[in-house]
C-alpha cells in the first residue's frame, strides 16, 4: 500500500486548495475497505491532520448527519475560519464534546461519506478504496468486533443508498483496490 499512498500523496501536493487555503482529500469507501489505515499512512507521508467521521457519525443511523456536519466544518475552513462540530460520544450515545478544526496547508478526511456530492467542491482530491464485500466485512468485525456486528446490516444498507444515490466510486480522483 505504500506505493499507492505515496502515488496519492504526490498527486495531492500537485493539487491546488479549493476549500479556502487547505488542500483536502477524502479517502471514502464501504466499511472495512482500508480507510483508516491508508488515510493514517498518508497522515504520516505529509505530517497532516485527520478528521475521521466516526466522531461526527451520530450513531449507527448517521452517515448523511455526518455529511451535513462535515459540509459546516469544510464551509468554515474555506473562509479561513474554525471548523467546529459536536463529536458523537458512542459510549453514552449522545453527543459529546466540540470538535474543531483549524485552516491549515492540508487536512485528510476519512471515512464514508467524505466524498459526497455536497463535499467534492471543497476536495483537492477523492480517493476511493474498494475491496471486495468478504474482506471488508471480514476486516471490520476484527476490528470492531461484537460492538459492530449487531449493526452490520443496518450501517451497510445504509452506505448502500448513500453510494448509489452520490456516485462517489464513480467520482473519485483515484480508486485503489485494498484486498
């Protein structure tokens, strides 16, 4: 994998900002694709802040919440100011405390639904992982174990509709395939 983040790490670097003086890039894909670990990879390649949608989730019914919330967060970063929203505190399913995000040079969003429709004009780059539905599911119960596996079906019909409806495979900068 390093090969492709170095490939999207330089691509990115190629890009101009578009969401105010920050260079975004959203690394989307279905549950258990790879995103988290390639975005902290490509964390680690530029020395870049992560914002990671499971803090703006609010439980396992808002992936389009968190869409709403992160557009508010990119919306004050392209008028150089603080990007602001409540985390979800999932130990006591309720909101938590405020997350904020400073203007910067760069700035890697992970998770799905970075790359939504209403997102992509705030995007210097859309990655796309894609790995086929046994390893993802595979991957994500290790990961997440018991607290994933009674939502399993309830978060995938949900990233269901919202990748039809939003194309963000089809969207996408570059596709990188991760099993």
């Amino acid at each position: 994998m390093s090969n492709a983040v170095d490939h999207v790490a330089e691509t990115l670097m190629l890009r101009e900002p578009v969401c105010g003086r920050t260079r975004v890039v959203a690394v989307d894909g279905r549950s258990g694709a790879g995103k988290t670990e390639f975005a902290h990879q490509l964390a680690n390649r530029l020395d870049a802040p992560i914002l990671s949608l499971e803090d703006l989730y609010p439980g396992w019914n808002g992936l389009e919440a968190a869409v709403h919330s992160l557009r508010g967060i990119l919306a004050a970063l392209a008028v150089d100011d603080l990007g602001t929203a409540r985390r979800w505190d999932w130990a006591d399913d309720r909101p938590g405390e405020l997350l904020t995000v400073t203007p910067g040079p760069l700035l890697i969003i992970d998770g799905v639904g970075s790359g939504a429709a209403r997102i992509r004009p705030f995007l210097s780059l859309l990655i796309w992982l894609q790995a086929d539905d046994a390893t993802r599911k595979s991957r994500a119960l290790e990961r997440d174990g018991a607290t994933y596996a009674p939502w399993w079906e309830t978060w995938a019909a949900q990233e269901h509709e919202h990748l039809v409806r939003e194309q963000t495979a089809a969207a996408a900068d570059i596709v990188i395939r991760t099993d």
